[in-house]
C-alpha cells in the first residue's frame, strides 16, 4: 500500500511539472484567436499592400509608439518587431515599419504606455495615411480581436530545475 502511494505521488509530480512546463510554451493568444490567424501574412507584404489582405486576421507585434484616446476610439501607433518565443515581440529585432490599431472605446494611455511590448491579432482594415514629422507615411490599419501586453516578467519562460543533492547558488 505504501509503495503504491508513493508512485501515485511521483505521478503527480511529474504530471504538475509537465502541465507547468508546456504552460510556459504555449501561444500567449487564446486558441480560438489563433486558429483564425492567417499566418502565411508576412509584415513586409502587409505593409507593402494592406488591401490585399482586407478582412483577414494578421499576428503582428512590436514596441508601442504612441497611444491617441479620442471621444469614441482609441488609437495605438507600434513600431513594428519580429515575433520570437511565444509570439513575444523581439526587443533586438529590426523593425520593417509602423501600425496603427484602432480599439472601439477608451484604452488606458497608461497601460498602453510607449515602449510597451504588444502582440496583437487583428483583422486588417487597409491603410491610414498620417504625418511622421513632415513624411506622410502609409499605416497598415487593424482591427484588434485579442492583444497581448508583455509586462517586465514576462521577457523569459519560467526556468524549472530538477536535482539531487546539496548544492549552493553563488
């Protein structure tokens, strides 16, 4: 009965370990949002053509730039990231241009502050064309369906470590 137990307590524990380990590796987006995701959709053709893509559902991130709240919308300009370890925008990346999301109702400037790392799957819209100081410059526009903002602990996985013995950490 005792050596029973206990291997129903290893289950356990393995079972826990592997259940927190692939919850740190999965898509950082619910699964609903990213089956509708069209992933073959590149930035690079996005912003060459937004209107080619019109209605179809883009995974974009990147840096947020700046964030307009105005009577019934608020407005988030991103410099745009490559995607890395679960959809996290890379703080290393080359940037390939600029995006504007355009949220029905009020998002806190706070909380959607400048510099903000973004994820965000969102229907394109097409174009916008506004100043950058005295360019006018072609935004792709999107519609967001989910947004993810990456917090300061969110740069890394968890780290998990399993040992034996007497150590000590330095």
């Amino acid at each position: 009965m005792l050596t029973c137990k206990r291997n129903f307590l290893r289950l356990e524990a393995a079972a826990l370990v592997l259940c927190l380990i692939l919850s740190g590796c999965g898509p950082i987006l619910s699964a609903q949002t990213m089956k509708e995701v069209d992933r073959s959709i590149t930035f690079e053709e996005l912003i060459q053509n937004p209107d080619s893509f019109l209605g179809r559902i883009a995974l974009v991130g990147g840096r947020i730039i700046e964030t307009t709240v105005t009577e019934k919308e608020t407005w988030v300009e991103v410099l745009q990231l490559p995607l890395g370890n679960r959809d996290r925008p890379e703080a290393q990346g080359m940037s390939s241009g600029r995006f504007l999301l355009r949220y029905n109702g009020f998002q806190d400037p706070d909380v959607y502050a400048r510099g903000v790392p973004i994820t965000v799957a969102g229907i394109v819209e097409g174009r916008k064309t506004l100043p950058i100081g005295e360019k006018m410059y072609d935004y792709p526009l999107l519609d967001p369906v989910e947004t993810h903002l990456w917090g300061p602990d969110s740069a890394y996985p968890p780290f998990f470590s399993i040992g034996i013995g007497v150590g000590a950490v330095f």
